[in-house]
C-alpha cells in the first residue's frame, strides 16, 4: 500500500527494560560481591577487591560486614539507574 507523501514513515520505538531491583537483592543476597556485578561493574569490582583483601586480614569476618554493604549498594545502584 502506497505512502501519502503528506504521511511521515511510521518508527517503532522498541523500550528496553530496566533492571529489577528485586533481581538485584537476589544475586547480592546469595552471591554477595560477586552479584553486584548485575547492577554496577565498578562496584562488584570495588567490592569483590575489599572483600577479598579484608576477609584475610580477618580470617574470613569480613563476610559479615561486606556482604550487607553489597546487598544495599545493588538495590541502590539498580533503583538509582531505572531512573
């Protein structure tokens, strides 16, 4: 079917889907610093280093401060690029 040529091409605009904030809670809470890597590169990077550098200091406690730190930072970081 020929075009009007008063009528402009129509364009789909496909919308790509962000991340879940959910997903990102998930991945951290089972993987810790290694499931930050969903929601921010540079912070699973950061993370995954201090973790790794702290815990042999610490004989492995560090975990406990780290991984709530990486659970936070991922929700954060995931509902901070939706927006």
């Amino acid at each position: 079917m020929p075009q009007d040529s008063m009528t402009p091409p129509s364009v789909t605009i496909r919308a790509q889907a962000g991340k879940s904030p959910a997903i990102a809670f998930l991945m951290t809470l089972i993987l810790g610093p290694l499931g930050l890597f969903y929601s921010s590169a540079v912070g699973g990077i950061f993370m995954v280093t201090i973790t790794l550098i702290v815990a042999m200091v610490t004989a492995g406690f560090a975990f406990l401060v780290t991984w709530p730190v990486c659970i936070v930072w991922g929700v954060i970081a995931t509902i901070a690029d939706s927006r």
